[in-house]
C-alpha cells in the first residue's frame, strides 16, 4: 500500500485536515484531528516524515503532477505567484532564497527515492525539527514525541542505502544580491473563458528589508500596511486599505494602472520589501517611475493619521488570525523554531502600538540603500533600464528623462 494511500484510511475517522505545506525556509506536516485519534496522528506523523516508504510509482506520479501545476502556474491570469518567485530569483540570485520553488521541468527525471531520502535525512533532524500543538494537553504531546520520533528511529539509519552519503547539508546564509530578471511573455489572451481581459505588463521592485528575528521586523511590518494596495477595482468596505498610500497616491489618481500591492516577505536570515504593480505595456516605463517614486517616499513624511491607520489595522489583521487555531498552531512552530521560544499576541500587539514615524522612515531609509531587485513579465519594449530604475531609487523616484534625437541642433 502506498505512502499516501495508508495515511488516507487511517485518518478518514478521526481527522478533519491533513496537509504538507512548503514555505521558502520551512516544511510544515499539519493535522486537525479529534483528541481521541491524536494517538495515530502523532504516529503518522512521525512515519511521514522520518519513515516514508517512497516508491517508484509515487515518484512518477509527482512528477506528472508537478508538470500539470507548472502548466496551470503558466496559465494562470494572475501571474503574482509566478512574480513573487521571479523577485526572489532576482534578490537571491539563485543562492539559498533565490532557489526556485517551483521545481524546474529539467529536475524533475533526476528526482528518484535516494535523492529524496538524502534531502530528508540531512534536513528532517532533531535540531531543525518543531513538533507543536493546539489544544492538546503538553505531557501527553511530550510523551507522545518521545514514543513516535525518538524511541522509533528514521528509516535511513535502519538501511544506509537508501542514501547518498556524498551529499551534505547545504548551511549557507542568505545573500541579498539584488539584480534583474526580466520574462518577456504574450499576455494579450490570457482570459480563460469568452470575457476578455486587459493586457498587462507587470513590474516588481524589490529592495532588502530584514529578517524575522531582527528588531526592525515590527516596524517593516507596520510600512508594509501603511503602503497597502490592492486591484482598481474593489468593493471597499471598513478594513480594506482603501486608505493605504498605494490607493490614495496611486490606484485612485492614475486610471490606467490596474493594480499597486506592497509585500514585506521575512525569513530567518534576510527579508524583501516589494510593490508589484501592473498596468498596459504601453504604460509599462511611467509605471515604473510610479513605483520608485512611491518607494522613494517611504523614507519622508509619515503622517500621523496614516500611520495610526496602518498600525491598528496591522493589530486587528494579528488578533483576527490567531483566532484560527491553525494559524496559531503554525505561528507557535514557527516561533520556536525561529527563537526557540513564543512570544504572545499581547508582545507583537505592544510593540505595534510602540512604533513611531521616526522607526518608519528609519526602515525605508535603511532598505533604500541596498541594491534594487527589478522583475517583470509582459510586452517588455518599454521596460526602463536597470542602471535608470537604480538611479531613480537613490535619488527622488524619477527615472532619467528619454534622450530626444533631432536632425536639427
């Protein structure tokens, strides 16, 4: 029986949801599960992530899946997935986060069950490993840990074949590079049903914000509401960012720009700050200067209404959250795996509360100096140059003017 195929009929009574989930720096195994299967669960667990019985159909079958999601990924009208990996490839420059994660077509016949075997006996160890829980009682999970992923040994350590001892850890810290990394793409027909849909051109500009565990984090997070954005067209309502800089500056004053949204992406060593925004290609170089224009004003006149706005939003956004308790579930692995500890939703809320304007412009300035990150996808004619967009982010916003040729002098 396969691997999925057996967690299948042993869960089917007493759990609600099971799921892997994968991030940039994490693996998550999560479970919902009725108190009285937390037993199984645990063992589950266990066996899927230190006892797998991988086989060759499986590997087959994956591989198949995995070229159906790179052709629906391509497919797709709303390329943001497909951006956020390409800012990451041009930040990291293919080294630790700037790894795709979305497995190339050309890896996938070189995947087979030793290659997978080695990447879980290097990086599903002890000391990279969280086992959290959410309403369960801590000694029974305690117990149960000790019984399910100690006493029980992984499946490699009862049969060294299974792995390729030439490979190793890979203990590289991230190095935020910055760089380019331009996809000239067809995007005039990508509805998919008899409505058309607008041609786009998109930009993202990435600059190095930081990581989860430096002191700033709160503060790139509160910028981060503050800038807002969203599609030019939305139902509004109390909550929506209608009020955010990047509707107020941009989505409610420039027509022809279809879409303005700021990320603050934060892993352990490194972070990114990006607006992505779209608009015609013809439109495609005033849409840049939009873009460096309003990263240029993140460091000048944080008023005090907006930020005011953007902080208690950012508290209402925390406390809605953790009322899901797998959120909280995975807030809790995710803290103690970062700092060993978790810090309380009243901390977080505090120091939210705590930040002023001058922490604002502190940030921006400090992410300002650090080389640009320049991705887009579209008709790319009118695309400015990386030299122009760097220049323009280091001055007021404004991208040097066309050079104008004339017989005439």
């Amino acid at each position: 029986m396969s691997c999925h195929v057996r967690v299948f009929a042993a869960t089917e009574v007493s759990v609600t949801d099971h799921c892997a989930l994968l991030r940039p720096d994490t693996l998550i195994y999560a479970a919902s599960v009725n108190i009285s299967g937390l037993p199984d669960v645990m063992n589950i667990l266990s066996d899927v992530s230190l006892r797998p019985q991988i086989t060759g159909p499986e590997i087959e079958e994956s591989g198949l899946s995995i070229q159906w999601e790179i052709e629906a990924l391509n497919m797709n009208p709303d390329p943001e997935p497909l951006l956020m990996e390409m800012i990451h490839t041009a930040s990291y420059s293919r080294n630790t986060l700037g790894l795709p994660k979305v497995t190339p077509l050309t890896n996938v016949p070189v995947i087979d069950k030793k290659l997978l075997y080695t990447f879980m006996q290097n990086y599903h160890t002890p000391e990279r490993m969280v086992v959290a829980g959410v309403g369960v009682d801590h000694q029974s999970l305690v117990d149960l840990t000790k019984k399910y992923f100690i006493t029980k040994k992984p499946i490699w350590e009862e049969d060294s074949s299974l792995i390729d001892k030439s490979r190793g850890q890979d203990l590289s810290i991230s190095q935020f590079t910055g760089g380019e990394h331009l996809v000239e793409k067809d995007l005039s027909n990508v509805s998919l049903g008899p409505t058309p849909m607008p041609e786009l051109a998109h930009v993202v500009i990435g600059l190095e914000s930081c990581s989860h565990n430096d002191d700033d984090f709160v503060a790139f997070c509160v910028l981060n509401m503050l800038m807002g954005g969203g599609g030019s067209f939305s139902a509004g309502g109390p909550g929506k960012g209608m009020y955010s800089r990047l509707y107020l500056n941009v989505l409610n004053r420039l027509h022809w720009i279809e879409s303005a949204t700021a990320y603050n992406h934060a892993y352990a060593d490194s972070g990114i700050f990006c607006i992505h925004a779209s608009a015609h290609p013809s439109q495609l170089r005033d849409l840049t200067e939009v873009v460096t224009t309003e990263l240029v004003r993140t460091a000048q006149m944080i008023g005090p209404s907006e930020l005011m706005r953007a902080k208690t939003q950012l508290q209402s956004m925390l406390l809605m959250n953790l009322e899901s308790r797998p959120v909280m579930f995975e807030d809790v692995a995710r803290q103690v795996l970062a700092r060993g500890h978790r810090l309380p939703a009243t901390h977080y809320f505090d120091e939210i509360g705590s930040i002023t304007a001058e922490d604002i412009e502190r940030v921006a300035k400090r992410m300002l100096q650090s080389k640009p990150a320049v991705t887009a996808l579209g008709s790319l004619n009118n695309m400015p140059s990386y030299t122009d967009i760097s220049k323009a982010l280091s001055s007021n916003g404004k991208l040097p003017a066309l050079r104008k040729y004339s017989l005439f002098r």
